[in-house]
C-alpha cells in the first residue's frame, strides 16, 4: 500500500472506528482531562487532549491520547471552544468532567479570565490540576537564584545543545569521559526542562 493510499485508509476507515470505540468505551463515564497548548514548527498553535476514564470493561483506569486539534486564538475562549469541540466530537459531557490537568501559564490558570476560570462558570464542581514538574522547576530556579550565580544555570541548560548539534563533540566528550572514569561507558547527557 503506497502513502496517500496508507493515509486515506488511516483518516477514513481506522480513525472513525476508534473514535466511536472509545466514545462507547468511555460512554456516560465520569472523566478527567490533560490539556496543553503547543506551537509546531510552522507557528500554529495546537491543543493537545488526553483523557482519564474508568473502563468498565478492562475494570481500571485508563489514560490515552484524545485529539489535537488547531487553535483559531491561544486566549482561554479559544482553548474552552477547542476544548468543548473535542467534547462534541466524542459525545461527552461537560457535566461528567471532573478535573482538568493544565500547566501554570495565565490562560490556563488566571483568577479572571483564564480557562479554569471559564469552565468553573458552566461547571462549578471542576477541579484543576496543576502541573506539579513546572511548579519544581520555578521552586529549583529561585532557590538556586540565592545560592549560585545566574550563569551556572544558563550553562547547565545550554551543555545539551552543545553536545547534541555536533557528533564530533559527542565522541571526544565519551573519549574524555572514558578516561576520567577508568575506561566506564559514558552518561547521557539529558536535555534541561524547558519550563
């Protein structure tokens, strides 16, 4: 099967069938919801929804990936309609929502007009969830800001980039690390958390 066939079978055939699978699946369920808005490499900036549910046919509960869908606006009106549209797509109810899970920026919890905000309008027993790795990181930041200077933290966050554009400088960073360590395989370098 060659790719625009691939992908015709893929958008007209699979993704209906387990659309409706999971919205009978998750059916008048009580639910939670994990959003995040994002920008892609063109500038256009996406929601992405993952949902938590009781299976009743697997007894547990499940997370998994809901849709992704484009925002027109990235204000909260734009990320509630985005939002609310998902919701009509999989037939669920605003009513059986929760708890919504988002990360610490002021659309998604400002005390005026933020999404949490809005929602809690339409449904007052909502409950939101705010993302625990960017609070550490902001609570990593200021305690380190009294103790060490600026700079330290700025290099620690920019030793990834400098390994991962280069693998020359890959090699001779696994050839030092050899030697310092009696000849041990090296350590990954991991990328810092851009919260």
């Amino acid at each position: 099967m060659r790719r625009s066939k691939c992908a015709s079978v893929i958008k007209n055939v699979l993704n209906p069938h387990f659309k409706a699978d999971l919205a009978h699946v998750i059916g008048d369920s009580y639910y939670s919801l994990i959003i995040d808005e994002s920008t892609d490499i063109s500038v256009t900036k996406f929601l992405a929804v993952s949902i938590i549910y009781h299976s009743v046919t697997k007894s547990r509960i499940m997370t998994t990936f809901l849709n992704s869908c484009t925002l027109k606006v990235c204000t909260a009106d734009g990320i509630v309609a985005a939002m609310k549209s998902t919701l009509m797509e999989y037939c669920l109810k605003l009513e059986r929502m929760r708890g919504v899970g988002t990360d610490n920026t002021s659309v998604m919890m400002g005390v005026n007009k933020g999404l949490h905000r809005k929602l809690k309008a339409e449904a007052p027993h909502i409950v939101l969830i705010r993302c625990v790795c960017h609070f550490l990181q902001l609570a990593t930041s200021a305690a380190i800001a009294e103790a060490l200077p600026r700079i330290l933290e700025y290099l620690i966050s920019e030793t990834y980039s400098w390994f991962a554009r280069s693998p020359a400088r890959q090699m001779a960073y696994k050839k030092l690390y050899g030697l310092m360590n009696d000849g041990d395989e090296s350590l990954k370098i991991v990328q810092a958390c851009r919260a």
